[in-house]
C-alpha cells in the first residue's frame, strides 16, 4: 500500500508541475528547465526523487532515503508517471482509434 501511495503521489506532483494552470506564468517555457516542464517521464524522475526525500517528515510512506532507494523509487516514478500520463487524460482514458490503411 506504501508503494501505491508514493505512485499516486509521484504521478499527482508531476501533474501539477506539468500542467497546472497555478504554474502558467512562473511555468519556463525555454531551455533545459523548459524541456523538463514539457517531459513527464523526465519530471517525474525529480518529483520521486523530492518525495522521497521529503517521506522522512510523512506517516504516509516510509523509505530510508540512500542512494539505491533514491535511484530505484526515482525510477519507478518516473515510469509510471510517464505510462499514466500516456493512457489517462482530462477526460478519462486516452482511446485513440487507427484506421485500416490495407
């Protein structure tokens, strides 16, 4: 159940950072910090990385912070940010229909 809430966690920061309206205006738009604002895959690295390291102060998930729990969740988060944000949008799942070209 931990595992599943720092997901949900992960996958929820990363949202927010990606496309939360609050963020539009202080939100770069340019360069390598604008790349990483666009990425959910890349973002999602650094919110289970931060989550992670902000877990010593929750209830909610407790992992030791060293470097193979750093690098392990960071990469789960990663993941599964990317994968939800892949197949989940405002209005649900992502159906996309392909037409026969045979």
């Amino acid at each position: 159940m931990q595992l599943l809430m720092f997901i949900l966690a992960s996958y929820g920061l990363t949202l927010i950072l990606l496309y939360g309206s609050i963020f539009n205006d202080i939100r770069p738009k340019e360069g390598k910090l604008g790349q990483l604002f666009k990425c959910p895959l890349c973002m999602g690295f650094w919110t289970g990385l931060f989550i992670l390291f902000i877990s010593q102060w929750s209830t909610l998930f407790t992992y030791e912070f060293n470097l193979s729990n750093a690098l392990i969740m960071s990469w789960l988060s990663s993941g599964t940010s990317y994968f939800l944000d892949m197949i989940v949008d405002d209005y649900g799942l992502k159906i996309s229909k392909r037409g026969n070209d045979a």
